[in-house]
C-alpha cells in the first residue's frame, strides 16, 4: 500500500531534481492533502489516541501543522484573522518564544475541537495561505511544508504506537502483498580522508544539517544492508537481551526496568504487531523498532559497531537515492551493492546529536525548531519506508533518544577497513 | 436540565414504592435507554477520553454496563453467542473470579471498538437480555440495573473531569437557569440510643448495606442543609487551606503535594467549572468536589464534625426523601427544616467503609462488587443531583478514597446534642 | 534477652499497680537509661542507619525523645538555655505548631551531631528536668516518659529493619534459647451487649484512649492465641499469596507491587531474619511483620475475620495482664486459654483509626500527638515483646497504616458467637 | 588546606615526569595513605552517609578500592585468603562479569562492616599486595592505584554533598585564608588543522584516552580562564534562569523539575557551602558545581561555546600543567594568559562522551571499567583542585550525565577564531 497513494505522481518524486517544474501552491496543496489522506483511514475516536507523552492524537498533529502556517506565516498580516484564538495555546507544540501551552502529556484530553472542526481549520488556514502565497517568504512556506511532511511520519508512528495497546490489534491498512526474499549481506569499503559533510545550502535542508564543514575519517566498511529479523533472532537465541557485558550501562538498566526481550512491536509466536495488524515476523526484512541501545550491543554482540554520521553520508552519495514512501512497513533488501541507505527505515548512527562546528539557529522563533535538542539523544540517518516521498537526504539529521523504540529505526553495521 | 429528562416520568419516581407496577422488561428498557440519553450530547471523541485512572472512557461505560449482562446473566444461557468473544476481556473492570483485563489506566487508548459498533453491541444485549428476561433471576437484573445507573452518574463525573483539564472549556449541557437564594440554616437534633441501621432486605439493594444490626449511638445534632459555597470562601479567606493543625496529616500531605487552595473546579475571579461550562460561583449552592480531607478541616475549622454513617442514616429516615437525578449542578437549599438529604451532593462522613457485623459477600463472582473495596475509602450518604431518579436510599452506601474530589460529595455538619 | 534488662526490677513491673511507691525523678531516670542500654549494643554507624522513610536512626530518636521534653517543659522556663538551638529544627518529629523542621526522609543524612553529642545533649536535659522536675506539671512529664517508650520500641524496629537490608544479617543480640513448643488454641466466647470501652482517666493514658464510651457489640469468638508461623506456612502452601480473592483489593494490588511472597522477614530455606541474626523458622512462634492487608485475607482464607478494637478490649480485660519487654522475638503461646492478649505481638483489628465519640484533642501542641493520624490507619491492640514492661494497657490503641509490616504484629481471629 | 598534605612531597608530584625514581611499592603506599588520609577527619558517622543514589559512604569507597585489588589482583594467587568472603558482594561497584552485588542506592545501610573491620580489611590487603608487588602485572596495579585516586576526589564531592543536606552545615576543613584577587580574562587563539589527540601509550592512561587519532579542527579561541562566579551572578541578574531560549530543551525541562536558580551550593546572602563550610561567595573565583545544562545557557547567553574536547586537548598541551590536589575549594586565577587548564575545577566541553575511533575495552572484567558508560554523559576536561596530585593529564576525558551537579566542575568559553 501507498500512503496517499492516490495523491503520489512523478510530480512529488522529482521535487528534488526539478522542483522549479512545480509551482509552490501546488506543492503546498501536494503535501496539505497528504496529510488528510493518511488520516483518512482513521476514526474520530482513533485520532483522538494518545498512548504516551511522546506521542500525540492524529488530530493535533493536523492541527498544530497549521498553527505553524498560522503563526510563522499568517500572522504576519495584519489583516488575517486567526480561526480560534484559543489555537494558539492549544496547538503550540514547544515554541517557548511563542507564549504559554496546553501540557503536552495532556493533548490526548483535548476531545474539543473535534476532528471535524479542526478540519475546518485546515480548510480555513488553506484559503488564507494560498489567498498570500506570492507575498509571503518562500523559504519559511517550504520549512512549514517540510514540518508538515515530518509530522506525516509521526502520525503514522503515533498511531501504531496506539493501536499495539490494544488486544484486538486494530490495522491501520489491509495486509500487504508477501515480501519477496532477501539476498545475503554483503561489505562496501571506503576511503575516508579530509571530506566535507552537511548541507550546501542548495535546495532545502533544516537547519541542523548545516554549516558544511570539513572532517577527518578514516578508512571504514559499511554493510550492504540492514540487519534482518532473521539476525535478531540469533542474537535472542544467544541470550542477547540477558548479557550485560554486551550493553551500554544505560542500556542494560533500560533492559530490566522495561522487561526488554525483543524488539518493540514482537508477539509470542514469531509474530509482529504492524500498521497491516499483527502478521507473521519475516526473517528476511530488516529489523524495526529497535533501541540505539538495542542496536549497539547488537553491533557488539556481532563484533561490529554502528556507523558515525559522517561515514554514513559520504557513502549515501556514493549510491542513488532510494525511494521513501512507497510502503507502510519495511521490506526485504533486493539485489546486491550498498542498498535500502534509505527507504527502508532509519538507522542508529554512533554519533550524539550534536550542533555541527558554526551552527547557529535562526534568530526568531524558528531557531527552536531543531537547536534546542541537542543534547541526550543520538542522530539516525536515512528515511524509512513511512517517510514521505522526497522528504529525506543523504545530509538530513533524524535524532531520537537513546532508549525510544516507536520510530521506524533499524540498523546497519560498520567496522574498520 | 433534567438529564434523560425525556425519559423520567412518574413510573420511574414511583419505583421504590411500588415497583410492582411496572414491568421488569420495562424497567430494563428505561434504564439501558437513560445511559444512551446522558452519552448523546456526547462527540465520539469526547467519549474516548480518559483524564485519570480512576475514570473511565464514556463508551467504556456504555459497554461494561453491557458486558455485566452478558457476563453474569446471558453466559448462563449455552445457546447464548457473545457479541464479540474480545469483549470479556476488554470490558471486565475489575473482578478478578471472571479472569483477565485490560489495564485499568489504558481504558481511553480503545478507539476500537468505536462508538458505533459498543451502540451495536448495547442493541445486541438488549435483544438477548429481553428475550429471556422472565427465565433469569430478578435479583440478579436488578443489581445489573442499579450496576448501570452507578456508571451513569460515573459518566457524568468522568466527562465533567475530562473536561475540566481542557482550557476552552467545553459545556456538557447549555447554562441552567438561575438559582433560587438558599435560606440560613439550622440544627435538628436527635436522640440516640440502641438503634438499628443497614437495609432490612425488603427491595433491592446493594449487599454492602446489609446486614441490618444494631449500634448504640449517643444523643446528636444535624445541621439542616449543606455547607454552602459563601461559607467554604470564608473558610478560604480565614487560610483555611495553609493552616496545617486544621488538617489530618495526610490530608495537610495532600494539601501539598498537589497544591490545593479551593475545591476542585473552583477558577480564579470567583468563577466555577461546571457541566455547564464555566459559571460564576454561587455563594448559596452547597460547595461540591471537595475531599474527605478538606471536609473534614472545614468541620474543625467551623468547631464540628462530621456525622457517623450511623447518625446520618438515623436523621435520613425521619424525613421525606427529596428526589435525585433533577439537574446536573447542586442547587442552593430552599425551606427550612432537615433538607438536602439527597438531591444535591453525597454527604462525607466520620465513618471509614469497613463491613457491617455478619458481612459475607456473594458467593459467586459478583460478591466482588462491593466488598473488596472496605479499606482505605470513606463512606458517604445522601445523592447528588446526578444521581439516577429513585436510585438513592437512606442505607446506601457509597464511598470514595479520602483525597478524591470529582465526585459530586459536599459537606453537612454534625455537633454533639 | 531482656532489653535494657539490668534496668528491670520489680518497680517497673509493679508501675501500674502501685505507682505511687516511686517518685517522679525516679521513673524518668530509669526511663531514660533505658533508652541508652537499648542504643548500646549499636555502634556510631549502625545509630546513622535510616532503611526508609518511616524508620528513623537510633541516634535521631535518642535526641528526638529529649527534644520532646525541652520544647514542651522546659521551655516554659525562661532561665532554661537549650543546648543548641539548631535543634529545635532537626529534632522536631511532625509538629506543625512548633515551626518548621528538617525533612523526614533524611534523618539519615545528619551524621552531625554525633553520637556522642547526642548523648551530651541527654545528659543537659536530664539535668535540667531533675532539676526542676516538682515544679513542672506532673502529667506532661509522663507523657514525655510514654512518648519515649513509644520510641523505645520504634528504635528495635527500626533497626531490625535496617539490617534486614544488609546481606551479612547483622544481628542486635546474640541467639535467644530454642522456644518452648506451644500448644493448640481454642476459642473463647464474649457476650456483648451494651458496653463500655476506652480509658476511664485512672492513671496515665494517651489522649486517643478516651473518652469511655457506650458501644453496643453482639456476642462474638476470640481466638486463644495468636496464628503461628506453622499456620501461615498452610497459606502460603495453599497459594495465598497469589489467589486475588482472598484479598481486599488495595492489598491485592500491594502484593503485586511489591511482590509479597511471605511475610517480611521470611528468607528462603525456611529461615527468617531477626534481632538475633537469621534464625530457623519456628512453626509454633506466632507469625510476625505481616501487614494488615495479609492479616486480612488469612483471616478470610481462615474462614474467620479480625476482631474489632471493642470486641479486644472486652477480652483483654476478662484476663490477667501478660508482661512486655521480656524478650526480641515472640515467643510461642504456652498454657491454655485466652493468653497472648499482649507480651507477645501487637494485633492487627477490622477498626480504622478513629477518633472516638467526643475525642478533643489538647489545645496545646501536644494536640498533634496522635488526633492528626486519625485516618487512613488501622488500629492494632495488645503489646509486642519489644513493648516497654509496663508500657500497654487493655485501652492502648496503636495505629499503622494497612500496609506497614516493619511493626512487631501478628494476627488474632474471631468468629460470630 | 592541602588535603593528605603530609604526604604530598616532590617524589609524587615528579610522578608524570620520572616515575621511574619511585619504586611501585613506595607508590602504592603513598596512595593508600592519601585515602586515609582524607578520611581522617570524618567520623564514623560522617562515613556512613550516602545522600543520593550517585553518591557512596566514605567507609564504601574505602571498602571498594581494596575489593579492587584483591578481584583484579590478589585474586590471581591461590594462596590468597580473602579477607571476609562477603565483600565480593558488599563492596562490587558495577562489574557485571565479577557477579552479583549490594544494590547502590543502598550502600548507605552498611552500618556493618564497621569503619574499624574496614581499616583492618585495607591492613589485609595492604600486607597481601605489598607481599606480591613484584609479581603482580604493574599495569594492573597501577590501574587500582589511579582508579583509588578517582574515589579519593568521589569522597571530597560525596561528603560535601552529604554535608550540605544537613541544616548546621558541617565542615570537612576549617576555613582558608582570603583568597587572592583573579585578573581579567583575556582569549587565546588557536590554528586547528589536522591534528591528533588520545593518549599515545607512554606512561599510564585509561583506556577511554585512546587511540590516539588524527581530527581535523577548524581555527577557534579559547577564553585564558574560567567563568567567574561574578560573571555568574551577571547571568542570574539577567534572568538567565528564567529564560527558556537560553536553554536547551532537557536543560530547561531539568530547572523547571529541580527548580534551579542558582549553582548548586549557592545559598541566600550571597552565601556558598563549601568543604570549609559556609562561606561568602568570592566573586573573583571560578563558578563551580554547575550542571553542563548550566555551562551550555551560560554560554549562548554570552555570545559564545563551550570547546569541544579536542579544541580543549590542543590548547591544554600548548602550556605547562598547573598541579592539581592543591586545596578544597577552587581560587582564582592569578597571572596573565591561558591558565586554570587544571588545579581549579573540570571544564565541561560541548562533546559527547564516545569511543574513539578504533577503541576496544580490555577482554577482561577491567574492560568495563570506562567503556560501559559511553552514552548519555559529557566529557569533562582538566582537573579540579581535588583531584589528587598528578592524577590529571592533557588527555584524561572525565565525565558526568548533563544534569550532574555535585563535581567540582565549572565553565571555559570558546569560541570561532
């Protein structure tokens, strides 16, 4: 299945190679009615769903994407009028330069306004938007559309999260087609050297993906592709998840107060929770919702270690980009050579996310988009089948803490040349 | 407002009177069709939201009520098929006899089954149930119906709640008229002696409120109404909320820890949270969703006590029992004499709910119901302006922990005589 | 052993009797020595121990107890200088009235004073108090010598639980001789009627202890003695730790949270921890460190209940007082009859904690002895064998709340008549 | 003050530079005396305390530093008769490979062994090594001599903490004489390039020091001296802690819970605890006991950055090592030019503590030494002013989660060239 399949042409593909091509109304039409689309599936009830403070309801994701419009665009003309004034403390996410804001362990409370009224919402900030589109700055419409595309991905996340508290195991969507079979695994070697990483500035990227600066690697090996369930399930069988010696202190005391024994969304009888419901696990796709914790010990239980960020982009260039978007759950890697970099899911990187040397966030209220969380959690690059088409890069930063499990996050190994 | 108000007519007042007159099926009707009244002004998401443990979901109710039927009176019937075998577990709230449960604080992550399919299966009880009503113990309908109107006023206390934390402040119910003013109040006093209290078996009630025993209790006074509003404010002004020898240890614990300065629903510039949305504070209504603790300092405050379950019940009996279910905000007292026995809030007492001498619960898994609970809970009396019509008696029983505040409980004084 | 046993003689037996053979300085020496042959057995270290916010340390209660009786006699006289007047801060237990104090839960942290400032700090306020002890009021310095009999006691369990966490089991005292083997119990039987309970003002009482009140009770049963370990092992056996039914369902949700297995000195290898180190498990000992919620559901395991507070001190006076303080560990019942009333364990009761009719506590600060506590406890009767001689009374009410095990008490049954 | 003063002579502060003068006896014995002698003024009492989970008893570390030897060590003889063959378990930090061990929060309920029986286990072992120096493996022992260096600086900032819970403020030392007036800072540049950092294997090193390995950095600055606590106040006086933009999002979460306002031994008055006691705040010397949190807003609130540890590295071998272990309390910085690189306090750096590149822990239990705990903590560089005598070096990476309050660390500005 193809999330907003219907709305997926050769348009959104090419957004990076030819996105003079496309007019910037369309494209804010392109992804607003993305994101109703993935919601489409869901009841009133299931986007009021908020299973733990880190998550949130599908409806105020819909929302708080259009407060973002409302706040950093809209209200810069005076003549706007805001659809509810109370949607600004409401639907603030973390903007401290903004004002004060419903808890966010609370968004679950808020039944008021219903999914229908926040649709109208939407409807009304859309007019207002593309009534301004030409006179107001292209650079902050295309970060509200990219925030936008991120929180297409976390509604997918948040919602699955919900639905696994639930016996009867809802699906998002219909059972998928079978997985063809995975190849073996193979290693790519690279050089290293004095290499330049991060953004250019050429087409759009956050903030956190620049300055471009210049780095020391050394010579590395990257595995083909991710590590598959089948891995996992050696690593079980070999006591994994009860040998301290193979994990971070953090990671082990994670492991006994959370009771870890496999990965997040594994059942009794080789079986997994997935947006599909509960399916049989398939040894040969890539592991998910899995811990940076969780993926270094593996990686030591392997012999292996988890690539930095920096090795990871320089080998990202050195392949064509693989599509995101293009499933709801993770598929085997197919072919040979250095595959699934993206498409598949995120991977853990050994590296802590961390402001490159010279970054500076923006001056206004923008500048808490992604500075202020940079510190405690550890950066994952890639993209993952959910993320939505033309969203990642080889220089995008994805960042989690290290013991959340609820992204689509996987891993891929590194060693020495 | 009168809630189900459609649906209240002499037969349904009359019932303790003369229950003969109407039909058991057509009591059963009256009661499933009373739930459904009090959800429709309902949205579903409003009926998905569980603001506390102690609360639960609006459509978890309308199902739990459906799943006592069908646990403890349809399942005794082997031609009988379940509506969904999921159910059992889904919709057991807490009796351990009938085996395994969802987690009590994670009722509000069920958007499945939705609004629709728990009406759906609400209709299905219902035919079984009326189909087979005259082969199944009256006594057991009946405690499944008295089961269903304690989740009706359970509805309305949850939904006021879950309301409350949301800041725009959403009505359940369009503003009520205005209040009568109040009267000043007396004392009436009573004797004591040898007397007896708990129900004598003739009519329904719960078990909890038997067996009827005798209790020697000295000579008291009563006071003729609640403690209203105006008064808790003096109370207030007088730094009744930071003057801890007014306090029990765990009550002044409890001031702190979660920052009490009012009663639960009380807002700055004198204004109340209601079901009607936020409201002016009526300094001549009785003062509700106060704890046992606060109760119990406003009484030291004021040089009183609380009555005994014993006292109260005594001074119950000797007046005419003013009707419940007429409005769904506690009204200021009108008259003069012993009054608001019931029909505006439940009445905290001295007395912690322990059993009765001779207390044995059911054998069978319903005597789970009650008896469980006798620690650690206080008793009220009386019947709050939310209670169903007719569902209130002077030896009922009710009880909550001593810091819960979203029932509708107020407050009466008691004096030696 | 006997605590402090070289302090013993027939003086301290004989208080109650005939407390007018010794004189007021008298009785406070030997209390207070008492207290220090009690704390000398415990090095500096073992006296800092503080195992959970309940307990405190030998040394904090040495210093608390004197603190008590310069705050509340000696500071009535101006000519009084305190020893250090930072301890009006750290030594204050809970009373509000007398200003602010240092935080509970870390008393352990105060390794200043030391040990032996704290006995230099005795040692100033017993002089001072023998200096004036016929011009302060008579009554106040009796409580003041209760009071610290009560920490007497608290002292023993406090460090017994304080050990208990060491893995090396340090013992207090060195073993005790094998125990007697106690022989079966029977029941005895209790009229009722309209009784009397509660202290009549004869000789030193607590406040709670009043005011005598009429009570009516039914004729009832009472054990003989108290349920042995050997009782309790059939229990355990018979799955009583995990059977849901059995309990009240806030004990319940207790066993599962703290993972209650036996009572809270019992090791494996039928081994339990005790003053005198661990020690083989005696099936004819009466069962001790048991909470109310496990007293309760053996009772109803038992097919019995716990008697009342009223039906106890009926009992308790129909018998000759048995001797406290004579040992560490209970002893198994000897002879035959009602025996075991005190001397052995205190006894958990179905009474909640409450005042009784027409209690007022002081109006002074010593009005926070024991009327703020009156909630949320369970009231225990009888006297342990670390119970100061001739410290309990028929009319003694002590209180812990229902899931506290660290007190020296067991389990008495009763039946209806 | 200098503490262990009596021992400190030019042999140990020649270590680093001709270690080869001292035989590995001399300077085993030197160590261990260090140990006792900052004990030495501490009572039994003092060396029982554990006032948070982070923090052990004195007696504890004591303890523990010999269990070192004789695991790592002694334990490879036969013939070697442990001292009491439970402080395998007693005094195990967190070696998982050794086996099980006494949960740390509770290390403070040691009260047995007492400070004596652990004086006489140090005696035991000191015998035991001194017997084996010379066939035991010298770089295992010179690991247990710099790894009971750490927990001589872990007891100064254990007690401190320890003592700044209790109200009467104790002292480890009698006050200090005035400190002398610091200079004005100034900055010094530096070029960057392709550089090396780690420790390069000569001499002794942790194993977290290397390998040693080429970097590239970018020009930068660095200021010639610490934040001073005056320069602190200027922040606090700008609302600094009141300013959610300065912070980064688990900083600002973190004041919000603790609710910080100040460096952690900050008292009203312009007051400070310290190991003297309380003093006045001396607005010329470095502020200390700030969290990274702190250092972090400290520094977007000046316009600046805090150095990565490499910047740190580079810059701290351009000039002479300022010797550490000087006195209790950090002084100011006197003269011109970089300085306080050591011998004041750590210095948080913005770099995540990590394995560098190629870093393999040892096979055996010492393999958890360091490595266990590569995530979720900041490296710290430099060297306090209690760290002990020739413990620190350019490469030694100390580190702390960023919320870590209780080191004696403080605050170095960096900055672009």
């Amino acid at each position: 299945m193809l999330i907003g399949g219907n709305l997926r042409d050769d348009v959104i593909l090419d957004r990076e190679h030819v996105g003079g091509r496309i007019s910037l109304a369309d494209r804010y039409r392109t992804v607003r009615a993305r994101s109703e689309a993935i919601a489409a599936p869901l009841s009133p009830e299931d986007q009021q769903l908020q299973s733990m403070p880190d998550a949130s309801p599908t409806k105020w994701h819909l929302a708080h994407v259009s407060w973002f419009f409302e706040t950093f665009l809209l209200a810069r003309d005076p003549a706007y009028r805001p659809f509810d004034p109370a949607y600004k403390f409401l639907f603030n996410s973390y903007y401290d330069a903004i004002g004060a804001r419903h808890p966010r362990p609370q968004r679950g409370l808020l039944s008021r306004p219903t999914v229908a009224e926040i649709m109208a919402y939407r409807a009304h900030v859309d007019r207002a938007m593309l009534a301004r589109i030409d006179g107001l700055p292209a650079d902050l419409i295309e970060l509200g559309l990219n925030h936008e595309e991120q929180h297409q991905e976390l509604i997918l996340m948040d919602i699955k999260h919900a639905f696994s508290m639930n016996a009867i195991a809802p699906a998002y969507a219909p059972p998928a087609e079978a997985s063809a079979v995975g190849g073996e695994g193979g290693w790519t070697r690279f050089d290293g050297g004095l290499i330049e990483i991060g953004h250019d500035g050429a087409g759009f990227a956050f903030d956190n993906e620049g300055p471009r600066h210049r780095q020391w690697i050394e010579p590395f090996r990257l595995a083909d592709r991710l590590v598959t369930n089948g891995e996992w399930d050696a690593f079980i069988e070999d006591g994994g998840y009860s040998t301290p010696t193979l994990w971070l202190s953090d990671g082990w005391a994670t492991v006994g107060a959370e009771g870890w024994r496999s990965p997040l969304y594994w059942r009794d009888e080789r079986r997994i929770f997935t947006l599909h419901g509960e399916q049989p696990i398939d040894p040969a796709a890539p592991v998910s919702h899995i811990s940076f914790y969780e993926a270094d010990a593996f990686a030591r239980w392997a012999g292996k270690r988890l690539p930095t960020e920096a090795e990871w982009e320089v080998a990202a260039r050195s392949v064509a980009p693989e599509p995101t978007g293009a499933s709801i759950d993770p598929r085997p890697a197919t072919g040979t050579g250095l595959r699934q970099m993206a498409g598949a899911l995120w991977q853990w990187t050994a590296s802590a996310y961390a402001p490159y040397p010279g970054f500076r966030p923006a001056d206004d209220a923008t500048g808490e988009y992604n500075g202020k969380f940079m510190s405690g959690q550890m950066v994952l690059r890639g993209g993952a089948c959910i993320t939505p088409p033309g969203h990642a890069r080889s220089t995008y930063r994805n960042f989690f803490p290290p013991a959340a499990r609820w992204a689509f996050a996987g891993v891929r190994l590194a060693d020495e040349a």
